[in-house]
C-alpha cells in the first residue's frame, strides 16, 4: 500500500458555485467522473480523470500538513479539441465520530481553456469556476 492516501480511484463531481438557493440540484452540474491518482515520487501527482467520452491525464503535486493538499492540472484531446482544467483540493480529514466515514477530496477546478459546449455551436468558456469533491471508490 502506497503512503501517498491519495492514491486510488476517486468518484469525482462538480458543482457550479451558483449562489441560489432555489437552483434545482440537477441544473447545479459542471462535471462527473472518475480519477485515478497513481503513484508518483514524493509530493508528485499523477493520473487521470475521465468520463463516457473524454479523459485527461493528471499531473501536479501534493503536499503535507492539515489538511494535506493537492494542486494538479489535466490536459488532454477530446472530440479534437485541447482541453485544459486546473483542480486545487484538500484531504477532508477524519472525523473522531464519524460513522463509516470514506476519505474525500473537497476542492475547486477552473476550465483554463475554451473548448466547445455540449451542443452544437456553444462554447464552454475559459474562467469558470466551479466546486468539486471526490469521494474514494476503492
């Protein structure tokens, strides 16, 4: 077992930051997926994250402390297209009291680049910024 409990495949989505209460849940959704972080040399981070149709290759760093962080960047060619999102997130720590508690990343990622939106003809613009979380599935 690696040392780095980062390690793993996570079960990754993210949010809009959409300060409306009474936006429906569903119209919330900036992406989904999966990540796997493989090992790296100390305070390196690598891997991928993807879904149904694309996939981005993971590189960055990790660093200790309370809680202990990650910065990575994932690019890669999808329908053509460059694609470019930069992800900062923390270790959610353990709980004393927490039941059946799974380790989580909680962070936030940016669309670094414009690339074309889910219909024809738009544009999902460079700057966006949204939340995320990970949840460990293994």
């Amino acid at each position: 077992m690696s040392d780095n409990p980062f390690v793993g495949h996570w079960t990754y989505r993210s949010l809009l930051n959409d300060p409306d209460v009474n936006t429906d849940f569903n119209n919330l959704e900036f992406g989904r997926g999966t990540i796997e972080i493989v090992a790296a040399p100390m305070q390196l981070l690598a891997g991928t994250i993807g879904g149904p149709g694309w996939s981005l290759a993971l590189k960055g760093s990790r660093a200790y402390g309370s809680p202990m962080q990650v910065r990575f960047q994932g690019t890669g060619v999808v329908s053509g297209e460059e694609w470019i999102y930069d992800y900062w997130g923390a270790l959610v720590p353990a709980w004393p009291n927490g039941v059946d508690q799974r380790p989580a990343i909680v962070g936030s990622v940016i669309r670094t680049i414009p690339h074309s939106g889910g219909s024809p003809g738009t544009v999902a613009p460079a700057g966006v910024v949204a939340s995320f979380y990970a949840v460990r599935a293994d």
